[in-house]
C-alpha cells in the first residue's frame, strides 16, 4: 500500500523561491527564521477545524504545515518552547479553542526557528517569512497563491497563470555591501515546480515508479513536535528533545 501525509505545503512558489536563495547563500550564515500564517478572523468560526478534538487546533491545522517546512530544512530542533492559546472574545470563541500558536525551535549552533499562526492580525499584507543571516534578509509578505486559485477562483493546475503570484507580492532581498551599506531587491517568486508537481510525483509513487515525495517519518517528527509544544505551552517550560 502506497500513502502519503499531505505535505504539499513544500510546492508553496514563495518556499521553493526561499530554498533557492539559500541555496545560492544569499543571507550568508543564518540566525533566525520566521514562517508565519497570520490572518485576521475575529469572527466565531464554524467548520470542524475550529472544535477541541484529538488532532485539533490551529497548531495541528496550520501549524503542522510551517513546522514541516522547517524540519524539511534544518531538522529537528534541541529545544522547543511554544505558546498555545485563545485570541478571540468569549463570545467567538466559547470553547476556548486553541486558535493561535507561537512555537520556537533552537538548534545547537544558536540558530532558531519560529513558526506562528494568529487569528486576530489585521493587516493588508500580512507577514509569510522573514530570514536574517549575517550577510542578508529575505522577507516575504502574502501567502502562496495556489489554494486560493485552486478554492476560489476555479482555476485548474493546468491553466495558464496557476501558481503566477502578482508582482506586488514578490519577496525583498537586503543584502549587506562591502561598504556597510544594504542594498535591496525585488525577488521574483519562482512557479516552475508547484502543487502539481508534488502530486505527480505521488502518482508515480503509487505507479511504483518512485517513492513518495515525502517519506512518512518526516510528518511523524512533526507530529512529535506538535505534542512537545503543546506540552511546553501546557507547562510553561521549554522541552528539550
């Protein structure tokens, strides 16, 4: 049998643009990664994402997605230290369902990585990742196109534009100048691999062609992960692993 935990987070065109520029070494030495999904709902939700139940939770819905993208990159952490909570009125919330998490994994080498998820961020632009490293930054706001292309425009992987984010919403680039100074540049986001591709590649997994694109330790370290921040935010200690 050939399964695979949905993962297609990893074909986001703003996270395959950010690879791309550490790849090349960009930012230089890193020193701090934030991946956010930050909304503004304050509104009482109404679909089963927003009920206490086992796999629950904004941290469990979104948050497994940005904490995925980090173990994909850096790997497991030596610590986590997380805040899980309510954002909404009483009102809205009732339940006291967990709506917003902020969870930060440190590494050995003084590197950490944050990822966070908000309800009650009312912004126009609202902040997808921000990376510093001792010889630039990289900051995105808006997040990945595909799902509302897919969901609300009725658009078809195989339309033309799928995956083409406006030019608006491309990334900054800063870098530091052998005279000090920063110089900025507008990083256009890359959109030749996408969603499509990720499922592709699960069609030839289960063609026997290949193995899954995403092998099912990787979403099982995530889940630790979640369980450890939900633990950290339950006693207001870090958690070592």
């Amino acid at each position: 049998m050939t399964y695979l935990l949905l993962s297609d987070r990893r074909y986001d065109t703003d996270f395959l643009t950010l690879q791309r520029l550490l790849k090349d070494d960009s930012l230089g030495r890193l020193v701090d990664f934030e991946t956010h999904f930050d909304r503004y709902v304050p509104g009482a939700p109404s679909t089963w994402k927003s009920k206490n139940i086992a796999g629950g939770g904004a941290i469990y819905d979104l948050g497994s997605h940005l904490l995925d993208q980090i173990v994909f990159l850096f790997g497991l952490p030596k610590r986590v230290t997380a805040f899980i909570g309510t954002q909404r009125t009483k009102e809205n919330n009732p339940d006291d369902f967990a709506e917003f998490f902020t969870v930060i994994l440190q590494y050995a080498n003084g590197f950490s990585a944050t990822a966070r998820g908000t309800c009650i961020s009312p912004e126009a632009a609202q902040l997808r990742y921000w990376i510093r490293g001792d010889k630039g930054s990289f900051k995105k706001h808006h997040v990945d196109v595909q799902e509302p292309q897919l969901r609300r425009q009725g658009m078809k992987p195989t339309d033309a534009g799928y995956a083409e984010e406006p030019k608006e919403h491309h990334g900054i680039l800063t870098t530091v100048q052998n005279d000090g100074s920063f110089k900025t540049e507008v990083i256009p986001t890359v959109y030749e691999e996408n969603y499509r591709t990720f499922y592709a590649a699960f069609a030839s997994a289960i063609a026997g062609e290949r193995d899954v694109p995403v092998p099912p330790d990787v979403p099982a370290k995530v889940i630790r992960l979640i369980e450890l921040a939900k633990e950290s935010a339950k006693t207001g200690k870090s958690i070592e692993l």
